[in-house]
C-alpha cells in the first residue's frame, strides 16, 4: 500500500471510529508507530483530522474543554521531564531570576531546579509554589489572584498587575497548542492574559511544550512565534513541523 493510499484510509478509520489509537493503527495497517505519528502529521497539516494524545480524532470533535491539571500531570511524564532537563541549561546564572508559568511541564522543571544556584522565582502556581517553597537557594515570589481550580494557577486583575512591575531574565511558559501559523494557545482567555503578561516580563521567553502540543490550535493565543525565544519539545517531534518553526526565527531545542 502506497502511502497517499494508507493515510486516505487511516483519515476513513478515524472518521467511522471516532478515535483511533497510534498503536492500534500500527498493528492495522503493519506498519511502525513512527510511520503513524508522520501519517497523523502529514493529515492533520490537510485539516483532514486532530492528534490527540495516543492518536487522533475527527476535526470537529475538538473543544474548549480543558483538562485538569491532575490529568495532564499523568500523561507524556518521562517526555516532560526530558523538556524539564533540556531546560536547565536556559536558567539564568546564581542570582538571576525567573518566571514559572503555571502547568504540568513547567512543574517537571519546578522540581529539578538546583538547589545550588541562589535563583529569585515568581509563579501564579499554587502547587509549584508549594513545592518551590522550602527549596534552598530559592527566594519565592507568589503572584496572587484568582485560582482557577482545573488549572491551580492564579489569573485576573491582581495577577496581571503584579506581572507589570516584573521584568525577569528569563520566562518559561506552558502550552496547550503549537502552531506555526497561528502561534502558542490555550483554551482560556484568563489564562492566555496572564501568559501574554509573563511573555511581556521576560527578556528572554521560553515555552515548554511536548510533541503532542505541535500542530495544534485552541481557541486564544497568548504569544506569536516571534513573541517566543526557544521552544524546548521532545524527540517525537514532527521534523517538518519543527522545521517550519525554525525558519520562523524561533530557536527549538529538541529533548
């Protein structure tokens, strides 16, 4: 089977299922899982269907639901804590400062920060300011505001207006969708303000975000690609699609 025959007929499976799995897809077809991921890449960029974690659903199955931070904690660990590692190397040195956007990516590097390197932190994160509290060497700034409960992170007025007198070495920020052509999203506008004013705070901007993030679009955009530094993603990453963000002038850093 040809390739342009094999993805017309992944796009028929996934339109009569409704979702369909990588690894099942694989096993259908017998092909490896790498041949999938590039089939679900090649037809997502035709708009024929969405990735999805695992695999992908039809195009208008997606909405603005959002899922808890519970849940995305539990998916893609080892991915996220590769893009956590990779991250320490864009740190600022002893006595510099950062941002720690609230989110499951950003967490995984929350907990590898050195305890070695006296670093001023600020974050809107209620359980990365948990676990940054009593670490040595840290001096905690927490961004106070409303919590929103699906995501622990606080937004609103008294967020945005603690961010405007911040100006950070560096801002590392997470993402729900990547997209070459659009930028950096996330489902909610509370949300996509605060990153907007994180973004703003930085001198230098960076945004974790793993392979699944890639090719995808939700509904604010909080940062343009220009608006971005580096973004640091994982090996799974779509080669093309990375490629297409390069020639955009954004730095990624594959982990």
């Amino acid at each position: 089977m040809y390739a342009e025959e094999r993805q017309q007929a992944l796009a028929g499976l996934v339109t009569q299922r409704g979702r369909v799995a990588v690894t099942a897809v694989a096993e259908h077809f017998g092909v490896t899982t790498e041949t999938v991921r590039r089939d679900l890449a090649v037809l997502e960029r035709a708009g024929m269907l969405r990735r999805v974690h695992g695999g992908a659903v039809p195009v208008g199955t997606l909405t603005v639901v959002e899922p808890a931070l519970g849940e995305r904690r539990g998916t893609r660990i080892e991915a996220k804590r590769r893009i956590a590692t990779a991250a320490l190397t864009l740190l600022p040195p002893a006595n510099g400062s950062l941002i720690l956007d609230g989110g499951s990516s950003t967490a995984a590097l929350a907990e590898l920060l050195p305890g070695d390197r006296p670093l001023v932190t600020a974050t809107n994160s209620v359980p990365i300011a948990a676990r940054l509290s009593g670490s040595p060497g840290i001096t905690l700034h927490v961004l106070g505001g409303r919590v929103r409960g699906i995501t622990q992170s606080a937004v609103g007025e008294s967020t945005l207006a603690a961010l405007t007198d911040l100006r950070a070495d560096v801002v590392f920020l997470g993402t729900n969708g990547i997209s070459a052509g659009f930028g950096f999203t996330t489902p909610d506008e509370a949300e996509a303000a605060v990153k907007r004013a994180m973004a703003r705070a930085g001198q230098r901007v960076v945004v974790l975000g793993d392979s699944s993030k890639l090719g995808r679009e939700h509904l604010v955009r909080f940062a343009a690609i220009e608006d971005v530094d580096v973004l640091v993603t994982d090996e799974e990453a779509d080669p093309a699609v990375v490629a297409e963000l390069e020639q955009q002038g954004i730095e990624v850093l594959v982990a």
